[in-house]
C-alpha cells in the first residue's frame, strides 16, 4: 500500500509539471488561482514551513514547525507480548489477535499518536473581487509569487521563510485604499473532532501592541503558539509571522530590526549559498525540473539537525498527516523528494 501511495504521489508531482505553465527550470508558474491546501506551492526554511494556497479574496498560508509533535506512547508491557505469544498465534491463525496483543503501543490515543500536529493557517483577507491573475514558485529564489487584481489594479503578493532568523515573511505591493486582514484558523477552526479526540484545550488569543498570537497547549507537554505582525508602508503591506514556544518573540523582533528588504537581500544569498554547492542537470526537461523540485523540497524541509520526514514541512491542512509525519528511509522519502 505504502508503494502504491508512493506511486500516486510521484503521478501527482509529475501532473503538477505537466500542468504547470512553463517558465524556466527553476519556475512553477500557473495560471488562475491554487484552490485547494494540495494546489499549493511549498516554502520553507528547515524548521518553520508554509503551503501558500488561495483563491484570491482569501489567501491562506498553511504553518508548520519540524519539531511540534504530540508523542504521546504507552510501551506494551504486558507479558503475553513476545515471541513465543506471536508464534502461536500465528500458528493458530488468529490475526485478530495478533492485531491486539502484538501492538506495541497501547496507549488509548494510540490510533492518532504519536504524530506531527497541525499548526493551523493564516488566512489574509483581501477586498471582494480580487482575481489571482497568476502564481508561481521560483525554487532558485525558495520564494512564492503572486499576481493579483485588485479593483481592476496590479497587486503583487509574495511569501519566503527566511532561515536566520527563522520567520515567514509575505508582503504586498499595491495596497491602495484597502489593508488585507489577517487571522489563524487554529486546529480546532479547521478539525474540531480531532482536537477533541486528541484532548486539546481551546487555543488561547493575545496581543500587545502590534503583536497578535494564538497559543495552543499541547496534552503530551508544552505549547506552540503563532504570532504575527502586519504593518504598512506608502503602498506595501508586510507580514511577519513565527510559530515556536509562547512568549518567544526574538524572531520577529531581530527581523524587524534588520528590515524587510535585509531581510530579502540576505534569504536570496542563503539559498544562491546553498545552490552554489553542488547540481544537477538531466537532459529531459519536464524530469529536470522534477529532480530540482525534489531537491528544493529536501532543502526546504531539512537544516541545522531536523531531517526531513514524509511530508517535509507542509503536512495537510488541519488533519493528522499519512503515517503520522514519521521519519523514514525509504523507497517512500526517495520519491517524496
């Protein structure tokens, strides 16, 4: 089944080559709005990640963080799990039992956890009638860019996830007379069933001055909590936004000492770093830009200790991810990424 699945993923990604309009190498460039979460274009900088999807009006980026897991475990310790216990059973053919009192987690939540969690998304609420004219992914630059029409004027929207320090940037130039709106839909928004069954409290909402954040309590330890700034400048809007520990703001404070356009100057020498180190070219165009694709996904997803998993950092939105995010080596991390 894993195969199987590994397959139709490889068919998808080959589908998003086809269907994608083409730019360059390097460039996944589509025409009219990304609908859906899996329509989405991925960003990420190794720790924090972002699908950026949407429709135009509502612009949604999907968070994730490498290292928000609920890791809730109960080891089997009972004294019928071993392998003489296992040897009769099968010899007895009773698969049903085995299926009960071989698994080695009997944790009661032990079908959900443990597992990556849902951050939630950031949904950016533009004026009624905005068109997405066209989108695109520029893996050289690890920068997601839009072309929007608003009130029949050019809007351009962008989003990237700057490495050091570690927060996700997206900025819009053309705002005239409007100010884009911006809330997280939380775990509970977007699953309300999961939440529960997982046990989690309501997330709690703050602020201080031009900080907004929701906090969510996590049952098996700890919390994570997004926070995010907006503000304008003549015609552009900039929105900085970090998912880590509540109260942990020294991400977005240094970025907004260093200021958006440092920020970018120093994300596009990090990865032109990054690319400088090593390529490869494969006469096949459409395989080409699959293989960089790949490789953009991988080093997207994996830096400074945290290796990628199955879905990288873009997990699907609002559910518990196939296989529960884990980390493998396998034939199925080959043709993730």
């Amino acid at each position: 089944m894993r195969v199987l699945r590994s397959v139709v993923r490889v068919a998808g990604l080959l589908l998003l080559v086809a269907g994608a309009v083409s730019a360059s190498e390097w460039v996944f460039r589509f025409d009219g709005p990304l609908s859906r979460w899996k329509d989405g274009v991925p960003v990420g900088n190794g720790r924090t990640g972002a699908q950026v999807w949407g429709t135009g009006e509502q612009l949604y980026l999907t968070l994730d963080r490498s290292d928000v897991w609920d890791l809730r475990y109960e080891e089997n310790r009972r004294s019928t799990f071993n392998y003489k216990r296992l040897r009769e059973l099968v010899k007895a053919r009773d698969h049903a039992a085995i299926q009960t009192e071989m698994m080695p987690d009997v944790s009661p939540l032990s079908r959900l956890a443990p597992t990556k969690i849902s951050i939630g998304r950031l949904r950016v609420t533009l004026p009624p009638g905005t068109r997405v004219q066209w989108a695109e992914l520029d893996m050289r630059m690890a920068e997601a860019r839009w072309g929007l029409e608003v009130f029949g004027k050019p809007v351009r929207y962008r989003v990237l996830a700057s490495v050091e320090p570690d927060v996700i940037l997206a900025t819009i130039e053309g705002v005239d007379g409007w100010m884009p709106q911006v809330k997280l839909e939380a775990l509970g928004d977007l699953n309300a069933k999961l939440t529960k069954d997982l046990g989690y409290p309501k997330p709690v909402e703050g602020g201080e001055g031009d900080l907004r954040w929701v906090t969510q309590s996590l049952v098996s330890g700890g919390d994570v909590s997004t926070t995010w700034t907006s503000w304008t400048d003549g015609g552009r809007w900039f929105m900085l936004a970090t998912v880590g520990p509540a109260k942990d703001r020294r991400s977005l404070q240094e970025a907004r000492r260093r200021g958006v356009e440092r920020l970018i100057v120093d994300h596009r020498e990090w990865w032109q770093r990054r690319w400088a180190r090593s390529s490869v070219d494969i006469p096949e165009a459409g395989f080409d830009r699959l293989w960089k694709n790949g490789i953009y996904k991988l080093a997207s997803s994996s830096y400074k200790g945290a290796p990628a998993n199955l879905q990288g950092l873009w997990p699907p939105d609002g559910e518990i991810p196939p296989w529960r995010g884990e980390y493998a080596l396998n034939m199925n991390v080959q043709q993730t990424y």
